[in-house]
C-alpha cells in the first residue's frame, strides 16, 4: 500500500440511527450535523488511524442533497448507500487503508472482503450525555 493517508467511510445512515436523538424529524439536518461533526477527524485522525485522513460521508435518501465542506467529502448514493461503501473500500483494496464507520454486520463482512476494517459508530460520535 502506499503512503497516502487512510480513507475512513462513513455509513451516515447507520451512524445518525445510533443515537435516538429525534434524527428522524430532519434527516437530512441529522447528516449535515454529523458531516459537520466530522471535520476535525480530517486533520486529527481517528483512534488507530493517525490525521490526515480521507473522510467519506456516504449519504441517501432524504440526505442525498447534504454538500461536501472541507475536510469532508459526501457521496450521495443513488442506490443502496452500503452498495457504494462496499464500492469505495473495493477501490481502496491494495492502495491505501480503508475504515468503515458502520455497525451494521452485513456491510462490515462485506467491506472486510476488500481488506477494509471496521469500527462501530461510536468512533465518530461520542455517546449523548445523560442527565
């Protein structure tokens, strides 16, 4: 693989549906807030993966009009939004290191076929506090 900094994949969906926080009122605000929580992963890194990073919001459905900003480039799946995660880390095989932000287990099998690893959405966003 060469030097180029890892690419970490976002599953928006499946990490906004993490934390029942009324997401489902606003999907597409839940995506931006999560794309806009993202950006000083670019240059920090996440655990395991020191900064610069190459982030990858995938986003569908209602989401699919959330804007790249930078340090953050959002994909929009005109399909199935794992079908496209699974065709990024694809592309990444044997280039550079892949890390898919997801917690759904078929999508984690099947981006693991192409070398990628995988981290729960815990990586990416911290557990509300409570009381």
């Amino acid at each position: 693989m060469t030097g180029e900094s890892t690419l970490v994949i976002v599953d928006a969906a499946n990490v906004v549906g993490s934390v029942p926080d009324g997401w489902w009122r606003d999907r597409h605000g839940a995506a931006e807030r999560l794309r806009d929580s993202l950006v000083p992963y670019a240059a920090e890194g996440l655990p395991g993966h020191a900064g610069p990073v190459e982030l990858v919001l995938v986003v569908e459905g209602a989401a699919r009009q959330v804007a790249s900003v930078p340090g953050v480039r959002v994909e929009a799946a005109s399909g199935s939004g794992d079908d496209l995660i699974v065709a990024l880390a694809a592309a990444a095989h044997g280039v550079r290191s892949c890390l898919v932000v997801t917690a759904d287990r078929e999508l984690r099998q099947r981006a693991g076929a192409y070398g990628a690893r995988c981290a729960g959405p815990r990586t990416v966003r911290p557990l509300p506090r409570r009381g």
